[in-house]
C-alpha cells in the first residue's frame, strides 16, 4: 500500500471501532427535534449526517478538521516562493485528520502527477459536443467518460468483499483528482483557445499545474489557485454538491458517477454556478451604467432592481452561514495584497457595503451578507480569465478534495445505504387532523 493509503487505513481502523462503540451505547439518544417547516423547507437545521472532513459555524464559518481558513493558511506548507496553502496538504488534512510536514504534501503532488494520466477516449467524448456546450456540462461528461477507470466498478462486478470498498474507493478518488486539471484544463482550452492544449509541467504542484495547462504562467495566478482550490475545498456535508457525492455513493455507485452526480448539483445558480452570476451580474451593470467603477448610489439603484425583477443578488445570502464567509474574507485579503486599485476589485467591496443593509430591510433574508461567489470572479478577471461560464468548473476541480475525501471515509465507516422517509401532503393533513399518527415505515 501506498504511505497516505496506509496512513489512512491505520485512522480509519480507529475510528470505525469508535463509531461502533458511539452507537452501541448511545445509538438511542435524541440528536434534535424536526418541525414540519423544516420538512417542507429544504431540511434546514436538520441534523442529519456525519461528515469528517469539515464542520460548519453559522457564525464563524468553515473549519476543515478544526482549522479555520486564516490558521490553515498559516499552518499548511507552501510552493517555493509562496505564501498561499498547497490543496495537497488540505487534502492530506481532510483525509487523515493530521496537518501534513512538507514532505507529505510533497509525496502527494508526486502522487497526483504520477496518476494523472487521462485516456484519449476522454478527450474525444469531450470533443464530440459542440463547443458551445457550457463548461459544466462538459466537465460532467469527462467525468462520466472517465468512468471507464473506475476500479471499485471493476472490483465490484468481480466480487469484492465489503470491508474492502473503501481500497477501491480510496484508488479512484486518487486518481479522480489527479485527473481532473488534465480534464478542466483541456476543456477550457478547447473552448476558449482555440484547441491549443498545453501539457502538463511535472515539476510543478497541483493548482500550479493546473494553471499552467490553462495558459496562466503568472506567479500571482498560480497562488490565486491555490487559495481558491483550498478555500472551495469542503463546506461540511449537507451541501448540494457534497451531499449529492454521498447519496449516490451511498447506492455503491462508483466515485466517478457519484463525483458526476455532485458536479451536476454544483452546476445550479444557487449553487456553483452563483460564481458565474455574480461576473455576469457586474459586467451587466457597468454596460447598462456605462462606467468601470459604479458609485456606491448607482450599485444600490442596480441591486433594487435586480431584486424588483424577482431575481436573487447572485452571491450573497446563505443556507446555513449568518455572517460574512471568512472565504469571502480570504479572497479579499488577496485582493488587497495583490490588486488594492483594480476597479472591479473594489466594485466588489463597494457591493459589499451597499447589498447586505438592502437584503437585510426586506425581512426575509436570514443572511444579508456575501458568500464565496461573490470575489472569486473579480480575482480571476484580475489575471486575464474572463471567461465567466468556466468559473464553476474551478470550483468544482477544488470540490472533489473534499467530497471525495469524505467518500472514502464514507466506505471506511461501511454507511449503508441513505434512504430518508418522505411523506404526502394528504398524510401531513391526517396527522394534522389527529387521523393518523403512524409515520414510519
Ligand atoms: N437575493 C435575493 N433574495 C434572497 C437572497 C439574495 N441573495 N438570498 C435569499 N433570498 C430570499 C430567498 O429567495 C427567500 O425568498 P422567498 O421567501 O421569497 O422564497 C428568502 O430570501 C429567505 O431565504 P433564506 O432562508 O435567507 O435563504 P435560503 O437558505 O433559502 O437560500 C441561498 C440560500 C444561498 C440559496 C440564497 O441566499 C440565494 O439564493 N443566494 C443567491 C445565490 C448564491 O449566491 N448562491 C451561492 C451560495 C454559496 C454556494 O453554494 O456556492
């Protein structure tokens, strides 16, 4: 086995044991109540899964493994010359639940790299959609079109025994994420330049790779992706995307159908695909407004309008988060670091102080203030990359660290199948009626 593999085998042995014991003795024990808003309201607040990999405050935010973002970024090891955490070490992080020495996360890349390889069968499949096909859609047919690799589908058909899903799981996941800046990248030159490919660069880590194959050879680019790709890593599990990754896997479906399944979540406007709305949103208002840097008044008339047309501001507000997410904050403090005069950099922060007092006098919002989506954009424009439909497909690269992290300690705990109970709404007014008290199967 390999060093992180048996790392996480030694881990997951542990913990497997301490999960059973959990709920030997307290498998009885009330997590929380369910109210019938809930039910019909996205099962918000509804404690419902258990997720290693990070853990969600609604006041302070994301922390992977007890790490918040500014720690990580001082605790994680570095590229040469940069100051910004390498995702290799985040997913070291994740999976094994230790902060990794330089020459972990080293081994990693080397890992990554030596994985990376993508069948040619790959490239065609994407090839054989037009060009004009979002970049998310192709993304997800390259996954589906990378099925083929797929050693726990293989090892599965053969019998496989069930204390050894999680091997197989682990194999894919690997080379799941060592092949997917080869996929993203090769999509985001076959649509916006013309076809012409660029290979992959050995010595360089993950996300500087990556930028690499996308034609951004800018130091300040390659450590932009390496914040973005540790920064949309995880966000704990009951989210669209991961939690689509743990449902479908739950049905043992393979790594590389249930990541496709989590990356088609990530593709919805309320979802992912915010990160495009929130550019697009901009670049209509400064057309519609005529100038680069709009004044604090002019974004108020914009945003009111937007929100008299019935639309959401694309990139604020949250399900579950009530402040400023610190991974908006993480994107703002590069943007002061590397671009403090860019003008739609700071179209982004004069939005952040005209939106959320706007948000907040409707009354309904439970969180006025902004979310990821709302900077990633404007950075990436910064450094040359404005094709703005290609943005989900970043984030959903960073996204299978942590999905796919959590697949694996998904099959490690040997979670059954998922399956919760739904209920009618004629059932809902006989029990409302004291008719019918019986809800469970
Ligand atoms: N602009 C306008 N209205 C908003 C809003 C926003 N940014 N955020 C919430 N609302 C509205 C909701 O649509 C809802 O309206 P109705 O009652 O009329 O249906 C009301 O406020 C209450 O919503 P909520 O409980 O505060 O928010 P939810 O948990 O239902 O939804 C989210 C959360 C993210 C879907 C929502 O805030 C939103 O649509 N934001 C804009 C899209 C966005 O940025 N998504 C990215 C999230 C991060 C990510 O996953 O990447």
């Amino acid at each position: 086995m390999g060093v992180i593999k048996d790392k996480f085998k030694e881990k997951a042995d542990v913990m497997s044991v301490e999960v059973k014991e959990i709920l030997k003795q307290h498998g009885d024990k009330k997590i929380g109540e369910v109210f019938l808003s809930q039910v019909y309201q996205g099962m918000r607040g509804i404690t419902g899964l258990v997720t290693e990999t990070s853990l969600l405050d609604a006041q302070e935010g994301i922390r992977f493994r007890g790490y918040s973002i500014p720690e990580l970024q001082k605790k994680l090891p570095k590229a040469p010359g940069g100051s910004e955490p390498l995702p290799e070490g985040l997913f070291y992080l994740m999976l094994v639940g230790e902060l990794p020495t330089d020459e972990d996360v080293q081994h990693l890349t080397s890992v990554w790299q030596r994985r990376s390889h993508v069948p040619n069968h790959v490239f065609a499949t994407i090839e054989a959609l037009p060009v004009t096909t979002h970049p998310m859609t192709q993304f997800v047919v390259a996954i589906m079109a990378l099925q083929t690799e797929s050693q726990f589908a293989k090892k599965y058909a053969a019998g496989l025994n069930k204390k050894d899903y999680w091997d197989a799981v682990f194999d894919d996941s690997m080379d799941l994420i060592a092949r997917l800046p080869r996929v993203a990248a090769y999509i985001y030159r076959r649509k916006y330049k013309k076809g012409e490919h660029i290979q992959p660069n050995g010595l360089l880590d993950w996300a500087g790779n990556f930028a690499h194959m996308m034609g951004y050879e800018d130091d300040g680019f390659k450590e932009l992706m390496r914040l973005y790709m540790t920064i949309h890593a995880d966000h704990e599990g009951g989210n669209v995307s991961a939690h689509t990754t743990h449902l479908v896997g739950s049905a043992l479906s393979d790594p590389y159908l249930s990541f496709a399944a989590g990356m088609n979540g990530l593709a919805g406007p309320l979802h992912g695909l915010a990160n495009q709305e929130v550019i697009k949103w901009i670049f209509e208002m400064r057309e519609e407004l005529g100038t680069e840097l709009p004044s604090k008044e002019q974004i108020i008339e914009y945003v009111k309008k937007t929100l008299q047309q019935g639309k959401v501001v694309p990139g604020y507000g949250h399900a579950v988060l009530r402040k400023t997410d610190p991974r908006f904050t993480a994107q703002m403090e590069f943007g002061k670091k590397h671009m403090p005069e860019d003008p739609l950099v700071k179209t982004v922060w004069n939005i952040y102080e005209a939106v959320p007092p706007i948000l907040q006098s409707l009354g309904k919002i439970k969180n006025p203030w902004p979310n990821v989506d709302a900077h990633s954009g404007a950075l990436l424009v910064h450094y040359g990359m404005e094709e703005y439909e290609f943005y989900t497909v970043l984030f959903g690269v960073s996204r299978s660290l942590g999905v796919l992290a959590s697949l694996c300690w998904d099959r490690a705990f040997g979670f059954p199948l998922e399956r919760p109970k739904s209920i009618t709404n004629a059932q809902v007014k006989l029990w409302l009626d004291g008719k019918d008290e019986i809800w469970g199967e």
